[in-house]
C-alpha cells in the first residue's frame, strides 16, 4: 500500500484516491495515537490494516456525505491539524477556501477569548495566638 504521508516526508497528505471519489488522509508510519485520535476528533473514519496488528492506518471523509461536505469536512480538519503542529498537504481539488477561512476563524475565536476570572482566594485563617498560662 503507498503511503502518501511517507513519500512526501508530511505528517497528513489529504487527496481522493486514485479511480475512486474517496477522500484519504494518509499520516506518516509510526505517526503517534494523538494524530489519529485528532483525526477520529475532526471527523474522520479511522482504518487499520490489518485489523489485529495494524501495520498500517489512514483515514476517510465518511463516504455517506455529499461531495461537497466531504470536501468542507477535510478542508476544516487542516487548521486544527496545523494548530496541532502537525505538517499537512491537502490537493486543490478538495480545498474548499471558505470552510478553511471559517475553520481558522473559529479557532482563533477559541483562542483569543480571555480566561475566565477566578475568584480570589479566600485569605487563610490565621492561627490563634497562644495563650499564656498564669
């Protein structure tokens, strides 16, 4: 099986699989669980090869969506995965810009909102003075 992610040195290459209209996200060998839980997180179908030892995992925009939401779901996953610090290739075919742009946008709109304040803390009791025995 070709690793897309292997050959050109990325941690994810999205692309729709040659003579199908699968979309695939390929991650690089040994990728760690964090990665493939990212994906699981944004979405996308994990698959292992084989079953009991996987040697080998990728996963797919869920086919049961239309060719458009497929294209929008991979092209929302790139801003999260980048966050993450993950390298990510994506096609032009299946780049939807608008989803992408509105993907960045909510990210930084989670990031950029400032923590909730938290109350002060109460001042510690002091301890009693002792008292002296007459």
């Amino acid at each position: 099986m070709a690793n897309l992610a292997d050959e050109y040195g990325t941690d994810v290459e999205i692309y729709i699989k040659p003579l199908t209209t699968t979309i695939h996200a390929d991650t690089a060998s040994g990728s760690p669980a964090a990665l493939h839980d990212l994906l699981d997180q944004l979405g996308l179908e994990r698959h292992e090869y084989p079953a009991d030892a996987p040697l080998y995992i990728w996963h797919t925009v869920p086919e049961h969506l239309d060719a458009d939401e497929q294209k929008r779901l991979a092209s929302r996953a790139i801003p999260a995965l980048l966050k993450a610090g993950y390298e990510v290739d994506c096609t032009s075919e299946i780049l939807d810009a608008s989803a992408y742009r509105q993907a960045v946008r909510e990210i930084r709109s989670r990031t950029s909102r400032p923590a909730p304040e938290q109350a002060p803390a109460a001042p510690a009791a002091r301890p009693a003075p002792a008292r002296r025995a007459q």
